[in-house]
C-alpha cells in the first residue's frame, strides 16, 4: 500500500513538472513513506531521517523534507520536536498536503487527480481498491493512521487499471487492508453472497444489476481489460472472505490462485485478546472450503509471535495449526507493542525478547521444512511465469501461485543455438528443476514464450 501511495505522489508531482532523482544529495525534496506496523520500520524512518537532517544541513537549508504515511496521526506535535527539520508532515494518502507546500499556486482539483496514474516501472502494478481498516485489532496501529475503510468507485480502479496496462503492464495487484471489505461502504443493497456467481448480474456489473459492488464484481469489472493478464488481491480477512469471492477466483481466467490470509495466532484465547474476530475453528474452515472450491490455491499467512501473555501452550498451537494447514508461505513477526494501540494502552508486553526470537525461529523452521516439501513436488512440472526482471543473466518472475521462480534467460536448441529469450512482461512456460522453500528454479519449455 505504501509503495502504491509513493507512486501516486510522485505521479503528482510529476505532473506539476518536478523530475525524479537519482540519489537524495540531487534532490530539492525528499519525501519519507512511512511504516509503523513494527517497531523495527519506524527505526529505519527515523535513521533514515537523521541521514537526510546531515544533507540538509550539508546543503545549508538546500533540502526540503517531507515525511507522509502512518508515522503521521492527527497530531503531529511529538513529531515536530523529534524532527524539527522535517518541513511537512502528511498523513496516508494526503498527497495535496505535500503539494501544496513545495508548489502553493498548483491548481489541484477539478481533474488532476482522476486521471493522475504513476508510470509503470514494470510489467505488474499495484492498484489500492479500499482505503483503511474496521477491524481495530489490538496490536494494530493502521485503522488509526489509514482511518476506516472507504472503497473507490468500480469506474475510478477500472480506469487506473486500464491506465496501467495501456503503458505495459500485465499484471495488477488489488490491494486493501482487508481486500474482501471492498464495496460493502458504497451504495446498493448487499449482494446475497450465498448465492451462485453469476447469478446476480447475468452479464451485468453489480451496479447495473441495481446491487452493491463486491471484490467479485470488481474482478468481472477490469477483467477484459485490454493487455491484462492476471489479476492478485491482497490482503484477505476471514471473516469478510464469502464464497462468491472465493468461486470467482476458481471461474475467472485471470485471477490468480493465491490467498494471502493472516492467521496471527493458533490459540483462541490469543486471538480474542488481539480481537481478531474469529477462532481456529473458523479459520481452518474457510482454509478447507478454500482448497475445495480451488484446488490448485496457494495460500500464505502472516503470524504474530510472543503478544501479550502468550504461554508456551498457546504457542505450541500456533505451530499445530501451521503443520496441519501447510501453508506455502508464512510471514511471522515477533510483536512490538505500537504507542496509541489498545494492547499498549490496556495489556502488558510480558514475554521477553529473546523468547520472542526463539519462537520467531521455531516459526521458520517449521516453514522451512513444509514450504521445502511443498515446492519439491513442483519439480517436473511447468509453470507458467510472468517475467518480471533480470539480474545476471538470469530473468525472474512469479508462477500464479505467487512463487517466485528463477531462469536461465533463453532457450537453446540441440546444437546449443540460442533459440528465444522471453521479454520482461511476457508470460513464458518454464520447466522447474530445483526447489528451495523461497523460490524455484528452472529452464524455458519448448514453445513456451506467449506475447
């Protein structure tokens, strides 16, 4: 979400005539993008900061600074006294605050926004479909920064992503806080998500159909999107997951197979202390539906270790759920308590730093083993690869699965004659033939490479 938001300001900025600089000791502005989901982020801010104070001072004033994104609440007084020479501050997505200040004349209504996409940097492209969170889950500091969930209108996301692939890319992610929440803020009735997909619109968008949107719909909406070949969505929630949504990713073409669905915790006593909304229970069930209605589904997790009070026992659940779901990938974070949260104020970080490592570890190598497991049995088979970059001689991209997979950057014949070599943004077959927990390896297949 940040990196989508750097874009966008920068596309502004852009279009008010500023170019973007190589290096920060080029540039007449720098603007820091914030995260403070964990403490270790807004460390790195902060260093980073202090290297752009010494420029600045270096310069003798010759550098404005601008710091945007969830470092920012709605006082910044704290703020100002740590980093006085910081020149504005800008909360998530207030890009006119910044503009304004380095160009207070910019004529910023009317239609600079609408139609201000950023220029692609490669063949996939993130594209922010709902703003915020509801959840206000205890150990999370983003409601508080990001404010509560406002979808974008299904004609604004269709003409970025029209935008994004009339420039070359082939790929989108549809990104929220919560991406299953999409539409559920705009006006319409609720879609009766029990219902077969297809059966509410026959052919037509939710709108059309008098109904409110949903991240289904929104699929339907860009998914004829001339030069579009896949579609993603992070992040997923449990309890805003249906099943109209999960059928769509088994029926639609271009959607992707992959779930990115955060556990946090396998004990259902932690998960009411971080007011998660749902049990184990309910979890593993929509993990089972899941793999039902998409058999050949992906699904990574995000996981929490070490929050307030959690014993032994419950953690030794969290690694029994892991085991038994076999996730492909798993994200774990030990916790850092976020000033201005419900567990800073009201719980106490009680379990220490090193058993919170310890259990960090335990997490990777339990996902190093099951993830190695799961990537072994891809050797073989060939997958298809959207080309995404190249570093040595060797291109790079992700299977629909959302694997990363490594290639040798052309296909040789039997006299060893270079045959074709892919270009970045095409989608190519590729025969794998190693498998590590993190990526996979392989060769071209023969007639592989689709334009």
């Amino acid at each position: 979400m940040n990196e989508a938001d750097s874009e966008k300001l920068a596309a502004g900025l852009a279009k008010l005539g500023w170019e973007e600089a190589q290096k920060a000791d080029q540039a007449d502005l720098a603007v820091v993008n914030t995260c403070v989901v964990r403490q270790k982020a807004e460390d790195r801010a902060a260093g980073y900061l202090g290297m752009l104070r010494k420029l600045k001072q270096s310069r003798n004033g010759g550098l404005q600074i601008a710091v945007m994104g969830c470092m920012v609440g709605p006082r910044t007084d704290d703020l100002r006294s740590r980093f006085p020479y910081v020149d504005v501050w800008a909360r998530p997505q207030s890009f006119e605050v910044v503009l304004r200040h380095v160009m207070p004349e910019s004529e910023l209504g009317g239609e600079f926004w609408p139609d201000t996409f950023p220029e692609p940097k490669g063949p996939t492209a993130f594209v922010p479909v709902i703003h915020g969170c509801n959840k206000f889950c205890t150990y999370c500091i983003v409601p508080y920064r990001r404010g509560r969930e406002r979808s974008r209108t299904i004609e604004d996301i269709a003409r970025e992503v029209g935008s994004h692939c009339a420039r070359g890319v082939r790929e989108v992610t549809l990104l929220g806080q919560t991406v299953e929440a999409y539409g559920k803020d705009l006006p319409g009735p609720s879609l009766d998500t029990s219902a077969p997909r297809g059966a509410d619109y026959s052919g037509r968008t939710a709108e059309e159909a008098g109904r409110k949107p949903d991240l289904a719909s929104l699929f339907e909406a860009v998914h004829e999107t001339p030069g579009l070949q896949r579609i993603r969505f992070l992040t997923s929630y449990p309890r805003d997951m249906t099943e109209r949504i999960v059928r769509s990713v088994a029926e639609l073409p271009k959607v992707c197979e992959h779930f990115n669905i955060p556990l946090q915790a396998g004990d259902n006593d932690v998960l009411a202390q971080m007011r998660r909304g749902y049990t184990i229970e309910e979890y593993v069930e929509w993990v089972r539906r899941i793999r039902e209605i998409v058999p050949n589904a992906t699904l990574s997790t995000d996981v929490i270790v070490g929050f307030c009070g959690e014993t032994e026992a419950q953690f030794e659940r969290t690694l029994d759920v892991l085991e038994r779901l076999r996730f492909d990938k798993v994200h774990v974070a030990a916790y850092s308590p976020r000033p201005g949260t419900i567990a800073w104020r009201h719980m106490q970080d009680t379990v220490p730093q090193e058993e919170k490592m310890r259990r960090l570890h335990a997490v990777e190598a339990l996902q190093e083993r099951v993830g190695s497991e799961i990537n072994a049995r891809l050797v073989g088979t060939v997958q298809e690869v959207l080309m995404e970059g190249e570093k040595d001689g060797m291109l790079s991209g992700r299977n629909r699965g959302n694997k990363l997979v490594h290639v040798r950057g052309e296909m040789r014949n039997g006299n060893s004659e270079i045959e074709k070599r892919p270009r970045i943004g095409e989608l190519t077959d590729v025969r794998i033939t190693k498998a590590t927990a993190w990526s996979l390896r392989g060769e071209i297949a023969a007639a592989a490479v689709t334009a």
